[in-house]
C-alpha cells in the first residue's frame, strides 16, 4: 500500500479474517466431538453418508433444531414445516403458486438450501463420501446414492431450463429434505 495507514488497515482486515477462521474451526470441531455423544448418533451419521453437502455441521443443525425427523408423518409435512413449500394462491378455479412459504424453522431451511449447492456438480462417491459410508448399512447407503444422482441430475435441468439459480437452490433443498426424512426412518426401522 502506498500510504502507511492503509497498510496498517489491511493489515488489521488480514489479521481479523484469520481468526475468524480459526474460531470456525474450533467451535465446528466442538459441534462434531458433541454430536457424537447424542441419541441421535446413528441418524447424524447416516444424513452425512453419500449426501452431498451434508457435512458434520449440516446435520448437526437439522438434528439439534428438529431432532427425530420421523416424527413427522410425511417428507411434504417435514419440506412444509421447513418453510420449503410454495405458497398458494387460490381463486374460483384459479391456482397459482408463489414464493416459498418460509414458514417453520429458517436456521435448517438455510443450511439445507447452503447445502444444495453443492449438487451442482456432478453425482460422484468422493474418498471423504467413501469413508463417511464406511460401518453404513447398505440399504442406506443406497438411499442416499439415489439422492445424489437425483438432486444432481435435477439440478442440471432446472438450470438448463433458465431457472433462477436461487429457486433451483430451494427446489433441491426441499427434495434433499425428503431424503433426509427418508434416511431417518430407515434408521428408525434397522434400529
């Protein structure tokens, strides 16, 4: 920088990123040594196994916000309550669909849609997805294969059709919230 200041001001930026970065890492690292002691251990691994951009932290937030996701009744109660459904708009024979409700619980509606992002990419079993699904039972293992390829694929077509990138986002995140539902019961039965 040209000026003394200025250099002592991005200096001061620099500095503040960087331990920012290391609190990150300190409180994501206390999330994943806690969310190994809780009930919902084995629900917590298996939301992780082949799900694309459902890390550790991920499904920490769904299972702490929601807990036990099979208590809801259907994958459409669990996208309703996250807000992840549209809105209707109803007149005489008219139907139209709106925005998102937004309803119910925002922090998981969020991390869901950060998560979406991430089936973007094509459909792959990655070292880290690999060793997730290690100790996994096969059928959900399966279950989330069948997501991946899914939610990718989807993704590509809403795109392709000229679809907002934000709406393609909630579009997968409201599907991802289904398989998620779908894991949690087959965790519920093999248990």
């Amino acid at each position: 920088m040209p000026h003394p200041a200025q250099q002592i001001t991005i200096q001061e930026y620099i500095d503040t990123v960087q331990d920012d970065k290391k609190r990150v890492e300190r409180i994501s690292e206390q999330i994943r040594q806690l969310s190994g002691e809780t009930q919902l251990n084995d629900l917590n691994k298996s939301l992780q196994s082949l799900l694309r951009g459902v890390s550790d932290i991920v499904s920490a937030v769904v299972i702490s916000e929601l807990g036990d996701l099979t208590r809801f009744d259907s994958p459409a109660n669990l996208m309703a309550y996250l807000g992840l459904v549209p809105s209707q708009h109803n007149s005489g024979d008219k139907k139209r669909s709106g925005n998102i409700t937004k309803t119910g619980n925002g922090h998981v509606r969020r991390a869901l849609i950060e998560a979406a992002q991430a089936y973007r990419l094509p459909a792959r079993k990655s070292r880290a997805i690999k060793k997730r699904n290690e100790g996994l039972p096969k059928e959900i293992c399966n279950i989330a294969w069948k997501a991946q390829v899914r939610l990718c694929n989807r993704y590509k077509q809403l795109i392709c059709r000229g679809k907002n990138a934000n709406l393609v986002k909630t579009a997968i995140a409201r599907e991802l919230a289904g398989f998620m539902w779908s894991i949690a019961h087959t965790v519920s039965r093999l248990a």
